[in-house]
C-alpha cells in the first residue's frame, strides 16, 4: 500500500477544521483521507479557533520577518476589514472621515503594492525551525500568493533537506502586485521584476509540480519547463445525492441562486441578473434573485440593497450548500468582464462551478470568454454560456433554460459527467498521492 508521506503544508491561510474559504475547502478535499498526524501547516491569518484540520500549526509572529515587531504594528493600522454580510443591511453606509480614508489610503500604498513584503521580508526563525524539524517534512507544499510565501517555502527546504511540492489555484505569478485586480500601480515597475525573479526561483526549485485544471497545467509546462500533475476543485458527490432540496421561494417564483463572495467586478453583474429578473416578470414569469454570501464590496452592499428582485442571505455553509443549490431553478456563475480582471483568472476555475455541477441543476455562466471558467463552459458543456455583458442576451439564456426542457436536461446530464471525470474527490485524492508518493521521492508501494 502507498505510504503517506509528512507533508507541510506552506500557505496563507489557516486549513480550519469547518469554513467556507475557498482554500480551505479545497485543501480540506484534497487532504481528506490523509493521516492527520502526517499534516501540518505554517500560516499566516485566518485562524477561526477550532481545531483545526491538520495536526500541527505554526503561525507567523514577528520573531519570523524582519522588522517583524513594526510590521505587525504597521500591519494592524493599515488593514481594514472587508464587510462580512448576514443579510442587506438597509441602513449600511460606508465609513468616511479622517481615519477611515488614512487607513484606506495605508493599505493601498503598504500592503496592496507589496512593499511591506519588501520591507519585512520572512526569515527562519529560531522557533519555526524548532517546530519545523520536530514535525520531520518529507515534502513541503508551497502555494505562493504573495513574496512571503514564495520565500519561505525555499527557507524551509534548504533547512530540512524536504521535497518540494507546489500548487495553486489561479495565476498569481501573472497578477500579483501587476494592477490587474484595481490595485495602485505606484510600485509596479518595482515590485513585478521581483514577483518574477522569485517565482521562477521558486518553480525552479520544486520537485513536485500541480496545476490546477488542464489550461494551467498546458500554460505552466511551457512557462516553467516541468510536467505539472493536474488537479481540479472536488467534492464527495454523495452529499449531494442525499441532500434534501431547500426552497426559498415558493414554487410559483423561479429562483436563481448565486453564491460566493462579491468583489467590485463580480457584484455588478447582479444588478444585470436583477435587471433579468425584472424584464421576466415583466413577461409574466415571476423571478427572482437569491445571493448567497459572507463577503460584499462595500459598495455592493449598498447596491444590492435597492435591486428589487435580489435578496441577500446569509452563506449557509458548505454542510448546507447542497440542499440550498438543489432548491434552485437555476444556478448562476458570474465571473467578470472587466479586461485586467478577466486577464488575472483566464487560468483560474470558479470554485463555485463543481459545487453547480453536483447540485444537477441547470448553470448559467456569465463571464467574459477569456476568463477561465468561461471557456471551461465553452469546451466541456456543462453551462450556458453568456460571454457578452449583455441584458438582453443574459434575458434569453434564463428562458431558454426555463421554457426548453431538452436544453436543460442535455447540460445537467453533461454537468453530470464532467463532474465526475474531473471533480470527485477521490480522483484528485489518488491523483495527490501518486504525485507526493512518487517514485521520483524513492516512496513506493510497501
């Protein structure tokens, strides 16, 4: 049988025993049949009080940067919140004064261009390496997202003598500190040359290499000369199965289901399903809009509090979602349009579209054809895709799904399929494994 290797995992957030990040599903899917004790991770935030899913923890204090004590001091003034929703608050407002728009600004010229990354860069504390050797890697699993966690995964290796794995679940070596998701390009010139030089080291040093879907791994080989195992989002399709419809409307109102969190280029794209919505029950087909969330833009939530065919809800969390998506007429994945947005996730694979898939109702994808989940949509079927910000056109595709039987059944059998090529977990478990316990480790079957 295949021995599980002790891997350490090396990532921003903390993999919590239950939450609804995207990460944390996804390494919590990934990792699922691991011993637990054959787990650990180094983080930076994220930290939700539970358990946890992993055996062993350590986060990053300020013994571990340069500068450390200040950088935590700096970090605290400047970070602001993005508001977390149960529900549109009618009255919500955004903070405006003095100190709302200093922290704002500190945040746009500190953290958001990674300069404090080049100020406090992470170094192998006394008491990471302690806790680091106690636990015995035999693989570190770096993900990256930001310079820290680009650099330290190298650290950790050269002290540990550690395999190296690598994956990630869109292109950040593409976007990160580029302007390409709205961000100041004040230090761009500067900040990007190292963003690169620091990838490539990185890429270049790792032994086990994932890409996260097809395009990923195609676009990576090229990019970084290495074969790249290919993984995709999973889930146990059972709970699925067994999970009881939720309706939230009564059977009369069609209802569309969004879920997920709302950055300012998706939100808008509510206020078009909003606009749908209306013309529909304009046409005598009663609609309306259901937004599963935890995180709205600011300015989002008080936009969707006067869409009149929208209602907000709390994000039910991942044990409820099946039976939330299973209620649903029809399930909508809006993306983005926006050209620097659509450029920074043309790899990328909505997490929310194997979640669509299970739940065996019909998906509409609303995106920009060049973003990733678009063309996904485009070469395997499984949506109907509406790849123009078009009212009219997204109009059409509600209707076509509500009144042609056919359609609908021809992209749910084809959801179906695709999801269970490509996202049970224990294909991308067995995937995982085959990887981490490779031969080229001098792990094998015992």
């Amino acid at each position: 049988m295949m021995r599980y290797p002790r891997v350490l995992i090396v990532a921003l957030g903390r993999i919590n025993a239950s939450d609804s990040a995207n990460d944390g599903l996804l390494v919590r899917n990934l990792f699922g049949s691991w011993p637990r004790e054959n787990l650990a991770q180094i983080f930076s935030s994220g930290d939700n009080g539970d358990d946890g899913f992993f055996g062993h923890y350590y986060q990053l204090r300020s013994c571990d940067r340069v500068f450390g004590s200040l950088f935590y001091k700096l970090k605290g003034s400047a970070t602001a919140e993005v508001p977390t929703i149960t529900s549109i608050d009618k009255n919500f407002v955004i903070p405006t004064g003095l100190i709302p728009q200093l922290k704002g600004f500190a945040r746009r010229m500190f953290i958001d261009t990674g300069i404090y990354e080049l100020l406090f860069r992470p170094r192998l504390s006394a008491e990471m390496e302690r806790c680091v050797k106690e636990f015995q890697p035999d693989i570190i699993f770096a993900q990256g997202y930001n310079l820290t966690f680009t650099w330290l995964p190298l650290l950790l290796k050269k002290a540990t003598g550690a395999k190296l794995a690598f994956l990630c679940s869109d292109d950040w070596p593409t976007y990160l500190y580029s302007g390409q998701l709205g961000e100041s390009t004040l230090f761009r010139w500067f900040v990007r040359p190292v963003v690169k030089t620091a990838t490539h080291r990185l890429l270049s040093e790792v032994d086990v290499p994932f890409a996260f879907g097809q395009p990923m791994a195609d676009e990576y080989a090229s990019r970084y000369g290495k074969f790249f195992f290919t993984l995709n989002h999973a889930d146990n399709s059972r709970r699925f199965d067994s999970a009881t419809p939720h309706r939230i409307h009564p059977p009369d109102v069609k209802t569309i289901i969004a879920i997920g969190n709302y950055n300012r280029f998706r939100w808008p794209l509510l206020l078009d399903a909003n606009d749908a919505c209306q013309e529909l029950h304009a046409q005598g087909i009663k609609m309306r809009l259901v937004v599963l969330s935890s995180a709205i833009d600011a300015e989002g939530v008080n936009a969707l509090s006067t869409a009149p065919f929208i209602d907000v809800l709390p994000d039910p969390g991942n044990d409820l979602l099946p039976a939330y998506l299973k209620g649903a007429d029809i399930l909508l994945l809006a993306e983005g349009f926006e050209e620097g947005f659509v450029s920074a996730i043309k790899l990328s694979v909505s997490s929310k579209a194997h979640l669509f898939m299970f739940s065996h109702r019909p998906i509409i994808v609303y995106a920009h054809p060049d973003t990733g989940i678009a063309r996904y949509a485009q070469t395997s079927g499984w949506g109907s895709l509406v790849k123009h910000r078009n009212k009219r056109e997204l109009v059409e595709a509600i209707r076509g799904l509500i009144e042609n039987q056919k359609q609908t059944d021809s992209l749910i059998a084809r959801a179906d399929e695709v999801a269970e090529k490509f996202h049970s977990h224990q294909a991308n478990r067995e995937i995982l494994l085959r990887g981490l316990a490779s031969s080229s480790l001098e792990w094998g079957e015992k």
